[in-house]
C-alpha cells in the first residue's frame, strides 16, 4: 500500500517537475576573485617580475553576474558580467623599453584589465538529469590601460598605453550538479586570429543552500585569463596570463 501510494505521489510529481525547467529565471553572480599576474607585456618587458620589470602585484577584483533565461526556442538566453581588476606595483627596467621609452632605473606601474562581457547562449535539450550544456557567443569589452611612470634618460616621464577594444569569442559551458545540492561547472570564453589570441576559463564547485522559493549557493573555483595581442589591437604587443583563486555566492528566482 505504502508503495502503491508513492508511486502516485511521483507520477503526480512528474509533470511538475517538467514545467519548472519551462519558468523564466532571473539571478546573479558576485565573487572576490584573487588574481595573480605573469608573463610580458610590450615585446619583453615582465609584467611580474621587480628585476628588468614591472612588478606588478597580485592583487583582488571582483567579478558581477547577472542573466536571463526563458523557455522560447531560437532566442538566446543573456548573461552580462563585469570584471573590475587593477594590478599595481614597483620595479626596475635597465635594458627594456615600455611604449618605445628607455627607463633606466625605478618605476611605479598599473595595468587595468577591466572588461564587460555580453554574452547570448544556448541550452542544449540534453535528456540527461543534472547535465546543462550551454553554447553561444561572447562579446568582450576592455576599457582599461597599462601605465609606467619613472626615470628615463631625459627624466621622469609617465607613459599610457590604452587597453581599449571589443573581441568576440566563443563561449561553453558545462555544468553538472547532484541530488544533494553539489555542483561543478566549468566554462571557456577563447578566440584566436591574426597573431592574437585570447582564453578565459573558469572552474566552479559550488552548493545550493537549502532555502525554499529561491536558489541561493556559495561558489569557489579558480579564473584563468591567458591574452595575446599584437600592436595592431592594443598598441603594444602582450603575452600575459592573470589567474587565481576566487570566492563567492549566486542567487536565482524562476517565475
């Protein structure tokens, strides 16, 4: 008997269980993101290192979030993200030049790798519990700089070099959860073209707080943020990756 009753408890359950992937869902993101700088910057010059370079500093950013998914066919779903990430710090340039300047001794130095992203996506109709793939396209907007102020043979001088342009990019992700409210994710936003190249990977284990009405979770992971430009793109050539670890909490509301 106890049997026979739930399984009409589930039965009645089932269609239930289908409209709620069909609702409208409204949420957002925010995590404090721990982000450590390496590589070149210009043709040579270390971005991280105080000895013949910039010494630029890890340093933490913050990441925002926010998206709207529905259930209509053809029309993607959108996420908005904002990045904000200034690297500061001190070093010491004898034998390399920033933006065609010689500097031969101290100098003090920023980079803001600031950036929107606007992405449209997709979700594959996977009949699989707990599997979402989601496939669309990105925009990324940089509106930031990269500044070394110091000595040079004719005396101090502060150089800026701006970090101001749009990539388009393909963007994936892949995220399974469990019946207990743990959840991995991982996803990629790259491009590659004409000597430039640019690859932004995110891992995310995150769980799913027992609150009614609303999904509300806490997110750990780790960001990796590997870019490659040539002077045709930003005015000087980089080959520099900024990547660490960062902590969070999601909230989300269907309707």
């Amino acid at each position: 008997m106890k049997k026979t009753a739930l399984a009409a408890f589930l039965v009645a359950m089932t269609p239930v269980a289908a409209q709620a992937d069909l609702l409208f869902t409204v949420g957002a993101k925010a995590n404090s993101w721990t982000a450590e700088p390496s590589g070149q910057v210009d043709d040579g010059l270390s971005a991280d290192s105080e000895t013949n370079g910039l010494g630029l500093d890890s340093d933490s950013g913050t990441n925002l979030t926010v998206f709207f998914e529905h259930p209509v066919p053809v029309v993607p779903n959108l996420r908005i993200r904002q990045t904000n990430l200034e690297l500061d710090g001190s070093g010491t340039i004898v034998t390399e030049e920033f933006n065609g300047i010689q500097y031969t001794g101290e100098v003090d130095s920023s980079m803001d790798l600031s950036h929107t992203d606007a992405t449209l996506y997709w979700g594959l109709p996977l009949p699989v519990p707990y599997v979402d793939i989601n496939l669309g396209l990105t925009a990324r907007m940089f509106g930031g700089d990269v500044i070394v102020d110091g000595a040079t043979v004719s005396g101090n001088r502060r150089e800026e070099v701006e970090l101001d342009f749009t990539l388009p990019m393909g963007f994936v992700e892949a995220q399974v959860g469990t019946p207990f409210g743990i959840y991995a994710a991982a996803e990629i936003n790259a491009i590659g073209y004409d000597g430039n190249s640019l690859t932004d990977t995110v891992l995310t284990l995150g769980y799913d707080l027992p609150v009614p009405v609303v999904d509300l979770g806490l997110e750990v992971g780790h960001r990796a943020l590997s870019m490659k430009t040539n002077k045709d793109t930003t005015d000087i050539e980089t080959d520099f990756d900024v990547s660490g670890i960062f902590y969070g909490a999601s909230f989300a509301v269907g309707f």
